[in-house]
C-alpha cells in the first residue's frame, strides 16, 4: 500500500446504474431478515406499552413507525453526507495518496503491536 501509486480504480462512469426498485427491494429484505430490529422491538418497546391488556397494544404498529422514520432520516442523511465525502476525497490530486498511506500506515502499526504482544 505505501509503494502502490494509485488509491483505487476511478469510476469511469460506463457501469450501469441498478434499477431503484431493485436496490428497495433488497433493503426491505435485508431489514426483514435483521434479527437485531425484532430483538430490539422485543426489548425496548414493551416497557412503553400496556401490560394490562391480553392483545396486542394498537401503540406497537405506531412506535415501530416513529423508530423506522428516524431510522430513515437518520440513513439518510448518512448516506448524503457520505457520498459528498467520497465525492470530495476522490476529487482533490493528493488526498487519496494520504489516505492510502494513512491506512498503511495504521496496518503497519497494527502489526507491529500484535507482533511485539506479550501474549
């Protein structure tokens, strides 16, 4: 990593872009079969609903929304602010060299630590 010259293979723009229903479709699986939202649904929801009752609080539907639309801000503005980032970082002349030898770096250092580790 620290002799190579180029950071990574620059996007030529020639790779199809995938159909937007496609990439929904896989997040909306991806989200279902994610054992950690229905652990976390079956861990932190009930204390904020009522015991009392032998049904299914109404509430339930109604705090899984409020948690799934501040997921989705919160990705959201993730995903913008990433995609700026790559956008700026791949744009200036020296930044991905740096980058490339900064991760080299840390590796090296990794190494060496696990290396002179008395274990």
């Amino acid at each position: 990593m620290l002799r190579e010259g180029d950071f990574a293979p620059q996007d030529t723009g020639d790779a199809a872009a995938e159909p937007i229903g496609r990439v929904l479709r896989r997040a909306i699986m991806l989200n279902l079969l994610n054992p950690k939202l229905t652990l976390f649904f079956f861990a932190f929801l009930p204390p904020f609903l009522d015991a009392s009752t032998k049904t299914v609080d109404p509430r339930l539907p109604a705090l899984g929304g409020v948690f799934m639309a501040i997921t989705l801000v919160v990705f959201a503005v993730y995903a913008i602010v990433s995609a700026w980032l790559r956008d700026r970082i791949l744009r200036a002349p020296r930044a991905p060299l740096w980058f490339q030898r900064t991760l080299a770096g840390l590796l090296l250092a990794f190494g060496a630590r696990l290396a002179l580790n008395d274990r």
